[in-house]
C-alpha cells in the first residue's frame, strides 16, 4: 500500500514501525519541522514550509504523492479535518470532513448533543450572548476549533462582553456557562458504538490552568456505569462508532455530570501511556492498525488493579531561566518515572512533550495514594523563575 502519515505527534510516542510494516509499503511522512534521524528506513520525508497542514496548499502542490494513495493517517487533533479534506480530495479511503467535523468543531458537537438533551453547560454564540441580559456567575468565551485550552478566556458576564467586541471573528467562538466541580476525562476505544476499552480519569488542576502556568496532573479513578452511559450516549449523538477517544465532562457536587468536549484521537500528555498500563491495550497502535486494516483491539476483561497518574509541568509562559527542585528518592515508593529538565526551552507554545516539561513523571499505586503524590509534588516543588 502507498501510506501518507502527516507526521506531528512525536515519533517516540507512537512508534509506527511497529505497526506499519516499512519494507512491504510505500510511507510517506508529511513533516512540519525536521524529523531527524527517527523515521523508519526506506520511508521518505516531505518537510514543509508552513506551520501546519493546510488542505488546499497540499492538494495543490503534492497532488502527485497524494494520487493513488491507499492510507491517509493523521492523529493529531489539530490535522484531522485537513486530512479529511485531502482524502475527499484524492478518493483516499478513510473519514471525509462531515464524519470529522462534529467531533472537531465544539459549536456542532454540543449543538448536537443539545439536541439529544444531553446534560452540558449552556452556550450561546457570541453576539447572541449580547442580546442576553447581565446575567451572575462565571462564563467562558472559546476557540470553536482548538486544543489544550487555547484561546480561552474566564470570566464574569461584564469581561466577556467586553472581550467579544474585540474579536475580529466572533464565528470562531463560542461562550460557556462555566461548571463548578471536578473535571474527569474518560478514554478509550469505541468499536461498533460500544466501548471495548475504557478508563476514567480525574485531572488534578485543569487544562485551563495549565495554560495559564501551572502543573497539571490526572489520576485514575474507579468507572461508573454513568461514565460509560454518558460516553456512549455523546458518541452515538455525534455519529462517531469506531476508534479511540478522548472524552472530557464535569462531575458537580451534587454527582451530576455534564458533557464538556470530546476527541477521535488518543489524549495527550501521560494519557497513552498510563492507559496502556492499566488496560495493556497501546492505543496509538490500535488506532493504527484500525485506520490502515481495519482491526479492533480485543475487549479488555480485566484490568490491573493497581491505578496510575501523569504530571506534568509546563514552559511555555516563562520569559527567563528558572529553576524547579525535585528530589525523585522522596516519592521513589510511587514513581515510576520522571523527566527531569534542567534546560528546558522557555516560552513557545503550549506542550505536554516531557522534552518541553521543566518537570513530568508517571506515578502508580493505590487510588487515593496517586493523587495524594501528585498533589504534593505540585506543593513542595514550585517553578521559580530567575530574573
């Protein structure tokens, strides 16, 4: 088969020749930046002069590789409808843009799922927001199309009016009745409509947070049947039926839950890698082999009893040199394994790569034991910038 790979998540992470046989298929890798020295023997490298995958300049300048190709793969939330555009393009089988859409742009997504009566936080279109009277409690104005909390802002109703007047595309936002409680992410692989795989998570600080400059960490915790109903519920509404997921939604104090957002993609940071723990299922590989063959992985019967976290510390708000104390022997009893950067780069953009992380690891243990670590590494080592 002739394989096109738009290449973005990092090689180590998802490891393709372990899955994609390099010598029996022709694979091409679509590159951003430099792949350096890791891409499999015999495949070929198309680095781009752009910062992202745009469908239309691909479509117009590499119409010749894209010609007869067998296998489009793109994993990364940011290249899925671009990969979608292209294979509608070139007949390439694999999803076309309205598979895609409803689970990539969050205005379709939860008008969707508003129509099922799906418990979510209320929404409205920025310059319907206007309209509304004043209205009490906290609200927040997002990217229709983004990841990893960018773009976001919090608020009250009197900030987030006065942020709308100055967008220069109000079509691309959306405001959000914002949700006390616990954020949980529920990951997984859907096969039929059904999930066979399926892990429930609970972030310690947020996404949101992180972005602003602090730690972020999540933790296994015991699934509920109303995870697993509300998780097959959105799906169906969204008419996604086969492949991972990254699922996010709101546990309230009162237990309810509310539907945030949701992925066809493996989560990021520590996600994969602690669900393959758990469950041995590698998701990346089974997302692999479902989009090249068609295979599912098998249902999981049981998993390991023992539960795992992720944290991570990010870089991208610092302007100077810093320093971040770690002593690794303290939480040796939990720690599976850490990255410790001493020179990590400053500012860019928002990453949970530990090559960009001052700090990250993996922990394991008991339930409440993993979060109870976490939270005090987040407590006694603090990021200080030096000026």
């Amino acid at each position: 088969m002739k394989i096109i790979v738009f290449h973005r998540i990092p090689f180590e992470k998802i490891r393709y020749e372990q899955v994609i046989d390099h010598r029996a298929h022709q694979v091409y890798y679509f590159c951003l930046t430099p792949p350096g020295p890791r891409l499999p023997a015999g495949s070929v490298a198309v680095v781009l002069a752009q910062p992202h995958f745009d469908a239309p300049t691909l479509i117009a300048h590499y119409a010749q590789i894209f010609a007869g190709a067998d296998r489009l793969i793109a994993r990364s939330e940011h290249d899925l409808i671009a990969a979608a555009q292209v294979r509608e393009h070139f007949a390439i089988p694999g999803d076309r843009p309205p598979q895609i859409l409803p689970l990539r742009n969050k205005w379709v997504m939860r008008y969707r799922c508003k129509q099922q009566q799906i418990r979510q936080p209320a929404f409205w279109h920025p310059l319907e927001f206007l309209q509304l009277p004043p209205q009490p409690g906290r609200f927040l104005l997002k990217p229709r199309e983004e990841a990893s909390s960018l773009g976001i802002l919090t608020g009250d109703d009197a900030a987030i009016r006065a942020a709308i007047f100055q967008l220069d595309n109000a079509e691309s936002m959306m405001v959000e009745t914002f949700i006390e409680g616990a954020v949980l992410h529920f990951d997984g692989w859907l096969s039929n409509g059904k999930p066979r795989a399926f892990v429930s998570s609970r972030y310690l600080r947020t996404c949101l947070s992180f972005s602003s400059g602090s730690p972020l960490g999540s933790v296994q915790i015991r699934t509920t049947p109303a995870h697993r109903a509300l998780v097959t519920e959105v799906l169906a509404a969204l008419g996604y039926r086969d492949g991972s997921f990254h699922f996010e939604a709101i546990e309230d104090a009162d237990g309810h839950l509310w539907f945030l957002e949701t992925a066809a993609r493996v989560g990021g940071a520590g996600v994969a890698e602690t669900f393959h723990l758990r469950t041995g299922v590698n998701l990346y590989h089974a997302d692999l082999r479902y989009q090249i063959d068609g295979m599912t992985p098998a249902a999981v019967g049981s998993i390991n009893p023992l539960f795992y976290g992720w944290f991570v510390y990010p870089s991208h708000h610092l302007a100077a040199a810093w320093q971040l104390p770690f002593d690794a022997d303290k939480w040796a009893a939990c720690l599976l394994h850490y990255q410790h950067n001493t020179a990590a780069p400053a500012g860019g953009t928002i990453s949970y790569s530990p090559e960009a992380s001052p700090l990250s690891g993996v922990v394991a243990g008991a339930e409440q034991e993993i979060a109870e670590v976490i939270d005090a590494i987040f407590h006694e080592c603090n990021l200080v910038e030096l000026r």
